[in-house]
C-alpha cells in the first residue's frame, strides 16, 4: 500500500502546480480513490488493468487541470464523473 503524505507536505505539494491544486479537488479525491483501487485489486487478485486504466484516466484529468500552460475550463459533465 502507499504512504500517505503529512497533510502539510501534501498541501506544498500541491501548490506547486499552477494553478494550484486543491486536496480537496474533485480530480485530486479521484485520483486518490483511483490509486486505492489499484491498491485493492493488486492484493486481491492478478488482473489490474481495468484499475490500472482507472488511474491514467484520473491522472490525465487532473494533469490537464492544474498542470498545464493553459488550465482546461469545466465543462457541464464533471470530469471526476467520467474518471470513473
């Protein structure tokens, strides 16, 4: 399993991307709930690859929002409904 971060480290973190990133950003909480289930599925059983696919999903989407040259405006779909 992974090692979670001080809150206070991950806030740095965080607001090193531009714009900065929010621990409590939707794009970020999926990738977070994406990571974990990769976590569950490696312990659980051989296949991870629909997890694995779950986590390039959720990490584009949050790579496209808060770090990126140009940060991509909201559409009317919620882009941590269509990590999932």
């Amino acid at each position: 399993m992974r090692e979670t971060l001080p809150p206070e480290q991950l806030t740095g973190l965080l607001a090193t991307f531009a714009p900065p990133a929010d621990p409590t950003a939707p794009e970020w909480i999926d990738l977070c709930s994406a990571l974990d289930a990769y976590d569950q599925a490696a312990q659980l059983g051989p296949s991870t690859e629909e997890a694995r696919r779950q986590v390039d999903t959720a990490a584009m989407i949050f790579h496209l929002r808060y770090d990126s040259d140009d940060p991509q405006p909201g559409s009317d779909l919620h882009e941590h409904q269509a990590a999932r």
